[in-house]
C-alpha cells in the first residue's frame, strides 16, 4: 500500500520540505493576500481578479487526475475509484463553484502563478502514485482506514465549504470593511474554513494510505495553518469586542 518508488518518495519529501519551509517563513509574516495584502508593495502591481485567480490556480488540481483517470484503466476498483472521486470532487468543487461565488479580494499575479506551479506539481504527483504506484484490493472499501479517512474527509469537507460560505455573506457586494465572522466552526475558531480543509486532507492521506497524500496533507497543514493564526491575530487588533474564547485554530487549544 506504500509508494515505495523513487519518484513518489522523492517529491513527497520536497512537497514536505517545501511546506516545512513554508511554515517557518509564515512565523511572523503571513502570506501576502487577502486581508494581508500590502497595498502600497511592489508585490501588489499586478493584480488578479478573485474568480479568475482562483479559477487559474486550482483548474489543474482538478484536470489532471481527471485526465488521467479518464485515459487510464488502472484504477479499477471501488476503493480506488472513491479516492480518485473524493480528490476530483474537492477541486472540481473549488474550481467551478468556489471560484464563481467568491467576493474576495484580488490576488497578487506572483501567488496565482505559485499555486499553479503546486497545484499541476500536486496532482501529477497524487495521480501518479494512484495510478501506477498503490495497489488497492477489491474489499479496501471495507478497510478501517478507508472508511474513517472518507469520515473525515468529508466532515472537513463540509465544515470547509459551510466556513466559506458564512464568509462570502458576511459582506454585501459593495461592502469593503471587515466583520466578525459567526455561525458554524467560526464559533469555536478563527480560522474555521482552514480548520476544515485540514481535517479534509489528513481524511484523504488516512483513505489513500499513501506517502504523497500524507505529504500534500502537512503541507496543507503547513501552508493554511499559520494563516489561521495571522487571521486570528488580526480579527483581535481590528475588534476591541472579539469573542476571547476563540482560538486560532484547534478549538479550545490553539
């Protein structure tokens, strides 16, 4: 069930790496869009439209093991076929649904083309390994750790989509200031929609049993975790009357 090959072990341990590295340089410093945007930088020149940016950058994640599942038989079983339609779904969801509701701010041309660096770099590398590395058995459907990763996938999942929601109605269209967020996860964390896709991920990693995808879930949580703090850090300087029970992150720790 492990990707042993040299090529999957390989770019695991620089997706790893890179994420790693990525949490240190988030430390201080969150990531440059969105709310955390610097105006006046050299970095925010050029700008990319919300819907389109995030349309871009996410087309590939979903593309790619879609492309490749369809001209490939290999992925013949059940088991195989729900990871493929679990990993298909989020970014098909993220791709043609998010994109087109989304109210966000517009995003720096340098981090569109980073994420579509990552993502086409991220589903090349999971479909690699599902297709022609890990080796499912007709009844892996039944394993515990498919059916308790496909749990948590799809409660992060949910938390995850029902977050971005709550977000996208906390402003009218022609609204610009920011608000506190209620409702849902958000009354437990700041970061609730972050919260959510990390559960997701770590469910997918759990399902699929596979190097890559525990990779691509630590730098999930590598990537989005400190975002949930700098959201934190920022929604208490900006609201003297911010809930002081909510955490960051990991409700009623962090």
């Amino acid at each position: 069930m492990f990707c042993t090959q040299d090529l999957d072990l390989y770019m695991s341990v620089l997706l790893s790496t890179i994420g790693l590295l990525f949490l240190l340089r988030q430390k201080e410093k969150p990531a440059l869009y969105g709310k955390h945007i610097q105006k006046n930088s050299k970095q925010a020149d050029i700008l990319v439209p919300a819907k389109c940016g995030w349309f871009i950058q996410e087309l590939p994640s979903f593309l790619i093991p879609f492309v490749d599942i369809l001209y490939n038989q290999a992925c013949d079983t059940v088991g195989c076929k729900m990871l493929f339609f679990m990993f298909c779904g989020h970014y098909f969801q993220r791709t043609f649904i998010y994109s087109a509701f989304t109210r966000g701010s517009p995003i720096p041309i340098y981090i569109v083309t980073l994420a579509v660096l990552f993502c086409s770099y991220n589903g090349i590398l999971q479909s690699h390994c599902m297709i022609y590395v890990a080796t499912y058995s007709e009844d892996w459907y039944m394993d515990i750790r498919f059916q308790l990763g496909v749990v948590m996938f799809f409660l992060g999942m949910a938390i995850n989509v029902h977050s971005d929601h709550i977000l996208r109605k906390l402003r009218k269209p022609t609204e610009v200031s920011y608000k506190i967020p209620q409702g849902g996860m958000f009354n437990f964390v700041s970061g609730a929609n972050f919260l959510g896709e990390i559960v997701e991920w770590y469910g997918y990693a759990i399902a699929t049993w596979s190097l890559p995808a525990f990779a691509f879930a630590f730098f999930t949580m590598c990537c989005i975790g400190p975002r949930a703090y700098h959201h934190h850090r920022f929604y208490l300087q900006t609201f003297k009357d911010y809930p002081k029970n909510r955490r960051a992150l990991i409700p009623f720790i962090f």
